[in-house]
C-alpha cells in the first residue's frame, strides 16, 4: 500500500511538472536555443606585399580521367591562424562560379607534419590552419576532379586537349589583394603536346615554366594545351592559337587567317591603342571540349564546334565570338565598371554596370566582325534584325527593366529557365547592344 501510494504522488508530480513546462512553450513552437553570434575570422584583403612567392606545379597528364594533381608550396612569415581561399567570384563569370566541390584530397603540411584543417563555416570556399612555431612554408597537396560529363559542368580534359584555368587548381592566403600575391607555376602535359597561354614560359619538353607573375594575372591567364596545335602569328603582338580535336580542323585558309589579322588591325584602329604588351586568342575546336566564351586582358578562351575554318561558307556560325572577346581586353578589362572590381577572388561583385562591360562590347563584336570581314555585312545586318524583332516583342520588359537583368549571373548562374519570355535572362547582352546602337546615331547626329 505504502509503494502503491508513493508510486501514485511521484506520477502526478511528473504530469504537473511536464505541463507546466508545456505551458511554457507557445503553441507551435520549438523555441530553439539562441546561437552565439558569427564572428568572421577569415581577414579582409590589404593592399601589402605577401612576403614570399608561392609555388605552384600541376600534373595535367591525366587525361582518361580528368585529374589534375596539384602541388602548392606557400610561404609564411609567422606562426599563428591562417586562412587559405579557393577563387570564388571569378572575373567574367560575374558571379561565385569557382568550383570549389570538384577540389579533393586535401592534405596541409608543415615541418613535414600534417597540419588540421577546418572549413568556415560560413564560407566554404575558405580552409582555416595554425601555423606551428618555426615553419617557413605551408605545403599542399590536392587534386582538381574535373567534369567527366556534361552534367557536373565544363568538361575541361578531353583525350586530345586540355583547358587548364589556374584558379581551379590554386589555394591563396586571405588577406592580401590578390596582385600583391607573387606566384610562379609550372605545368606538366602529355607527351608530345604542346600549350599557349599568356604568361611566359620555357617548355622542358611537355613541362612548361612559367615566368614569375602576381596571382590575379596568374588567373587572368588560363593555358589551352593539346596534342594538335598551330600558331598563327596575326601582328607581332598578336596569336591566334588553335587546337583542334584532330589534324584536319587545323586547316585555315590564307583568306580565314587574313580576315583575322584585320579583326585585330580594325580594333586598333577603333581603340587608338593596343592596352597589352601581347595578346593570345586560344581557340579550341572541338565537340568534345566543353565550349566556352571568357575573356582575359591577355588572351581570350574561345571555343567553337567542328567546321570553324573547314566550314566557313556555311555561314558565320559562332564568328562573332573572337571579335567580342578581343573586344573585352580593353572593354572589361583595361577599364571595368567601378562596382564590378574586387581586391580578390572572396569579395562579391555587384554588375550593375554589365549593360556597359557586355552591351558595349557586343556592340563593338559586331561592328569588328563586319569590318574585318570575319561576318559579311549582309550576315551583321541580318543578326542586327534577328535581334531588334526579339526585344520587340518581349513581354518581360513590361515589368523588369534592363539594369536589372545585369544580376541574372548571381540570381541563375545560367541555369536553364522556363519562360525566358517572361523571366528575362541576360538581356543586358543585346539589348545593351541596342542602348549602344543607338549611342552611336546620336554621336553620329551631333557630331
């Protein structure tokens, strides 16, 4: 009777507590606990020299797979956290693109000790270390997985070609601006092959040395490399650099190359000046390398499908791409939209000026394509109205203006849409076009 009784008052005193503490707890609502505010460790980017050049060497000769081994050697002046980034707002893309999931095996050492490192975890692009007492250089180990299909992204190595964009395969300290950061790389490619980029190199047979240079024109200057190549010398200061997925691509007439060279003598002839020391187009040919279109102070990635040189009579097919991004050397790039330039790769863009970075250039991209000849003025005149009748009969800009679309690289990252007619995408390509179009008249006009 005794046990009975107590067992009774302790299981009403456990249903009287529970819902007083259920009365506590507003209907509905987990009332999670408060978090301790995030504190950022990861230092903002300084205008300083980083003391040391940093050592970068790539195995490119992977090609079944896709891999590239990277070997990274970076300096440190003193014990204590530090911060190692992946390039995430990359210039061109206009928006945080770097990819920063294909990155793998990443292993930090020290004093030949492997070194613990943590994710932020805020931003994931940043790997948090503490340098031990003594050590001079921080060395890496890591492998970039490129796309193996279509789907995972840009297939970037294919069993002929390879396009190797250094900020896929590089760590960089947090805290400098990136053109403070002295890096010197060097790269490995298949047997036999041979590569073009801007920054100078000495080929060691299929190795490549590349000349000392800072770390944002280190990523302003990607390397196409493959096993059929040609070089045709445009200017003195000019290349076009062609690789193909066989031989026969590689089979320019006199006449092609010669529209070329006048691509680069009608934009001196527009610019008044020529805003680099040199200049490489790198121009694949392929239906196996993923196409692309980005443009670099120096050189310029461009790739095209099959038929370039050996169907040219079959239309302009995509010939307005190499005036465009020849274009972007000095509309882009030797002078930016103030709000597009960062210090480094962390620090987010805003392109509200990409009516002016993209919509100038694809103006002038048609006005050079015509001159040069790369496009018959029939052929420019016809996109001219292709384009005019498109933005006359879009809905969409009844309710989203064009500025506005200049953030459709952060908003989509060029991900397919639905109802473009009603979405807009970015339209600040064309119908800057338009704005420049019409620019041009009334400077004509008044002039």
């Amino acid at each position: 009777m005794i046990r009975s009784a107590l067992r009774s008052v302790f299981v009403a005193s456990l249903l009287a507590s529970t819902a007083a503490a259920v009365a506590q707890v507003p209907p509905g609502n987990s009332a999670p606990a408060a978090q301790e505010p995030f504190v950022n460790t990861i230092p903002d980017a300084v205008d300083t020299p980083y003391p040391g050049t940093i050592k970068l060497m790539v195995d490119a000769t992977d090609t079944e797979r896709g891999i590239f081994r990277v070997k990274e050697t970076i300096p440190v002046a003193k014990a204590g956290p530090m911060a190692l980034l992946f390039p995430k707002w990359l210039p061109g893309a206009h928006s945080p693109r770097g990819e920063i999931e294909k990155l793998a095996g990443l292993v930090i050492k020290a004093n030949g000790r492997i070194l613990p490192w943590t994710r932020d975890p805020v931003d994931v692009f940043a790997f948090h270390i503490d340098v031990p007492a003594g050590a001079r250089q921080l060395d890496l180990e890591f492998q970039f997985l490129s796309a193996t299909k279509p789907d995972q992204g840009r297939i970037a190595v294919t069993p002929t070609m390879i396009s190797l964009q250094p900020n896929s395969v590089s760590l960089y300290p947090a805290g400098y601006y990136t053109r403070q950061i002295p890096i010197q790389m060097t790269a490995t490619f298949p047997a036999g092959w041979t590569a073009a980029g801007a920054v100078p190199a000495k080929a060691s047979g299929s190795t490549y040395t590349y000349d000392t240079t800072n770390y944002e024109i280190l990523v302003d200057s990607p390397i196409l490399a493959g096993k059929y190549g040609r070089v045709f010398p445009l200017t003195p200061r000019v290349n076009l650099n062609v690789f193909a997925d066989n031989a026969a691509e590689l089979n320019a007439k006199p006449e092609q190359i010669a529209a070329h060279q006048r691509l680069v003598d009608q934009a001196v002839k527009a610019f008044g000046a020529q805003h680099y020391d040199h200049y490489e187009f790198l121009l694949s040919i392929s239906d196996q390398l993923g196409g692309i279109g980005l443009e670099h102070h120096r050189s310029s990635e461009n790739g095209v499908t099959p038929g370039y040189f050996t169907e040219w009579d079959a239309g302009p097919g995509r010939r307005n791409l190499l005036p465009h991004e020849f274009t972007h050397s000095w509309d882009g790039k030797f002078r930016r939209g103030a709000d597009l330039w960062t210090p480094d790769y962390r620090t987010p863009m805003r392109d509200s000026l990409l009516w002016v970075y993209e919509g100038q250039t694809q103006f002038w991209g048609y006005v050079l394509q015509a001159r040069s000849g790369m496009v018959s003025k029939q052929d420019t005149l016809d996109q001219y109205a292709s384009i005019l009748a498109l933005y006359d009969t879009a809905p969409a800009r009844q309710w989203r203006n064009l500025v506005d679309t200049t953030n459709d690289p952060i908003i989509s990252s060029r991900k397919p849409k639905g109802w473009t007619s009603w979405q807009r995408s970015e339209d600040y390509y064309n119908e800057g076009l338009m704005v420049w179009m019409e620019v041009d008249a009334m400077l004509r006009q008044k002039s």
